[in-house]
C-alpha cells in the first residue's frame, strides 16, 4: 500500500485541506514538522517525496484524533484485502531472531512457500491430534495454574470467536496461532492476575458484534516464513475489525519473548510472582498498536516489498472441507 494515496485519500474524507493539516500537525509537534508546508505536503500525496515513519506515525494519530478509529480509512477492509496489502518482508524483520521455544529452525528453505496454506483449525481434519500436540510442546511452557485443559481447547478451537489458526504444507503441519476474543472485563481480570485461563468459560468470549480485547495465547512455528504468516493473518484481523478490538496481550513465564512483544509494541502492565516463576502480562490499546513503527511498515513499506500479497494457496478459503 502506498502511503502517499492513503494521505490523501484520508485527508480527503475528513474534509481537511492541505494547509489546515499542515496547521494541525504543527500544532501537535512543532519540532518534528518544523519547516513542512502545503507543498511539502502535495509532494507527500503525490509520492514525489517520501516521509519518515516517525512523521507517519503522527499523521496517522491525527486521523485517529478526526475519526475515533485506530487505523482510519481502512475500516471497511476485509481481513483477506488486508492481508494483501501487509508487507511479509516487514513482518519477518518484526520477529527478528525469535526465541526458539516459539520457532524452531528446521532447515526448511527447499520448502517453496507459495504451497504454504493458512486455515482456521477448525477446519482441518485432525485437529484433535494437533492439540495433542501443542499440549505436549507447551506443557514445561506455562505453570500448571494457568495450563488450559485438552477439552478447554478443544472447546474453543471450535468457537466462531477464535482466532485458531494452523499452517500446513500440503498434508503437513507447520505452526499454530492461537488467540481468542474476550469481553474487555475478563481480560482485564486476566491482566490483573485475578483471573486465570483455565477459569474462563464460553461466556466470556466477546459477541460477534460487541467490544473484544484479545488474548494471545500460543505461537509456534517449524520456520520464519511461517511465523510470518501466523502474524500477518492476526494484524490483518486486527485492522479488518478495529472498530469492535480495544486491546490486545498476553500473559508468560518466558523472559526470551521479551524482544519479541516490545517490536510488537505490547508493554509490561503487571508482574507477579508464582512459585518459582515470575508471570508478566504485557498489553497495550489498538490505537497505540498500529501506530508503532513495526505496523507501519507493515502497512506502508518505504521501499518495493516482493511477495507482499500471499498467494492463493496462503489465504484459508470457505471451500475448504478441512481434509488437509
């Protein structure tokens, strides 16, 4: 996506000329729009020049400021026009070198990743074999007070609300993303510590049409590429339906996922001891969220971004009978 067309697009729309932006921006942070006028400005929207991340991000809180939405004229978006549009180059230098208890480097480079496919698991047929195994990779990962139940995930793959998604290669497993929608009050107990996972119950999810704070709860992945397309399907989730998603966190024992939830620009809210292990739960808004660095880049890379747009084979499709 081009940044210069979304600027005058969104300008556009909340009825704001050039100079009245110009004006407004300035007012926000003098130091950082010292010298911009509204030629400056047109070249932006022509895509004669190009601005910093830094200044994209400020214009970006400005159309938050005029439409009350975190990421303003990409609402209307579907999550699979969304996911066109990120930029998979930008998503791998978010996760950087992830910690290995999140993706194990096999070696897969002769994998060609156009016949990588993303689906809810749901949808694939043996999906009680893939929760076993995800129960056996997480259970030295998470202490026994917040261990959810093989039954428990089960049950929530199954939700409409749940953000359960498998990445397979032909017949083959290759990562998992689990998150789910809460009701912004039992994820704010979970933040808390006065709630656990195991203790959540159906009910707690959000409703299709009511406000969700969502909860990450597990990412693993055999390689990068695969990381990579966990995480753009879950930020294209995020814009598609950013008028209904307020937060979003998660909770770990594990100190290696740090460098990983800060690019993510997810911050410790809360600490707390258990046992021998201290729990941290990191979140942060939506509207803090993409306006990070690491979104927009996502979004609006300053440079050509090849295979930006997963192939067909990347999107899950509603004719999938989940024989996989």
């Amino acid at each position: 996506m081009e940044f210069s067309d979304y600027l005058k697009r969104c300008r556009k729309r909340y009825h704001l000329t050039q100079e009245q932006m110009v004006t407004e921006l300035y007012a926000e942070d003098p130091e950082l729009f010292r010298g911009l006028d509204a030629s400056k400005l047109s070249k932006w929207e022509r895509g004669v020049s190009q601005t910093s991340f830094q200044k994209m991000g400020a214009i970006l809180r400005l159309f938050q400021r005029h439409s009350g939405l975190p990421l303003p004229c990409l609402e209307h978006h579907t999550p699979e026009g969304v996911e066109e549009g990120l930029c998979r180059q930008a998503m791998q230098h978010l996760l950087g070198t992830p910690p290995k208890s999140l993706v194990v480097d096999l070696g897969m480079q002769q994998l060609r990743s156009e016949h990588f496919r993303v689906l809810p698991l749901r949808q694939f047929a043996r999906m009680e074999e893939l929760l076993e195994i995800h129960q056996s990779l997480h259970e030295n990962l998470a202490p026994p007070y917040d261990r959810l139940s093989l039954s428990q995930l089960q049950e929530w793959a199954l939700h409409p609300e749940s953000l359960f998604f498998v990445v397979l290669y032909k017949h083959t497993f290759l990562g998992l993303f689990f998150a789910v929608r809460l009701q912004p009050e039992r994820f704010e107990a979970l933040m808390d510590f006065t709630l656990t996972r195991p203790q959540l119950q159906p009910g707690d999810f959000a409703r299709k049409d009511g406000a969700a704070s969502i909860l990450i709860l597990s990412l693993f992945a055999l390689d990068t590429r695969v990381a990579t397309l966990l995480l753009m399907r879950f930020y294209a989730h995020l814009i598609a339906h950013q008028e209904r998603i307020r937060e979003v966190g998660l909770s770990t024992s594990l100190p290696e996922i740090e460098r990983l939830v800060d690019r993510m620009n997810l911050r410790v809210y809360r600490s707390q001891r258990i046992g021998d292990r201290s729990h941290i739960a990191y979140r942060n808004d939506l509207f803090n969220l993409l306006t990070n660095e690491t979104a927009i880049r996502l979004l609006f890379p300053k440079e050509v971004c090849p295979e930006s747009s997963p192939s067909p084979d990347d999107r899950s499709s509603d004719r999938s009978d989940g024989s996989a």
